[in-house]
C-alpha cells in the first residue's frame, strides 16, 4: 500500500480505510475492512479492489529479544484483467509487503 486514506475508527479502533497500491505498474484503489482484532495479539485486514481481493493477517507473539511479527497475505485475482497478469501482479505485491513489513518492524513506537 502506498497511501492509507479516510479511516473509519469505532471505539478507539480503526476498523476500515481506503488505499492505493502500484502492482505491475498500475495504481489499483481499494478498501481494507478489519475482520478480526485482538489488541496486541492478531489483526486481519479483507482488502477489496476491482482486480484483486485479499486478506492480511498480522500476528505478535512474545520473543527473547522483544516481539516477533508474522505477516501473511493471500490475495486472489479478480477479473479477466488481472487474471492475465497474474504472475507480475503477484511479485509485485509480494515484494511490497516484504518492503512495507521490514520498514515496519524496524520502527520504535
């Protein structure tokens, strides 16, 4: 995801937003719902866009030097277009995520 716009935040927690993310070289716009959340254990994301759906799941477990982060995406091709390109398309978001969780995780809060 290159930009997180228009958060939605119920009780102290945000629940959805809107996003854009360049994959194979175009700019796909999606929105990202908040299906599960246990606050400092597990959050999962449903991501829907016009080519692509997926789902994001982030998990934290206790580890000797602090806290280890477990990030899986499984994203599925929708449409003929994106099914095309799937194989391009995939690497893309791969190499993003992997980019995005190491700047992350590197992050003091």
């Amino acid at each position: 995801m290159d930009t997180v716009t228009d958060p939605v935040i119920k009780d102290g927690r945000m629940v959805s937003f809107d996003w854009t993310a360049v994959a194979a070289g175009t700019r796909h716009k999606g929105t990202a719902v908040a299906t599960e959340s246990e606050e400092g254990v597990r959050m999962v994301l449903a991501l829907d866009s016009s080519e692509i759906t997926a789902e994001i799941t982030v998990t934290l477990t206790p580890a000797d030097a602090g806290t280890a982060m477990t990030v899986t995406l499984t994203a599925r091709s929708r449409g003929m277009l994106a099914g095309m390109f799937w194989g391009p398309v995939s690497d893309a978001l791969h190499r993003g995520l992997v980019t995005q969780v190491d700047r992350f995780g590197t992050k003091q809060f």
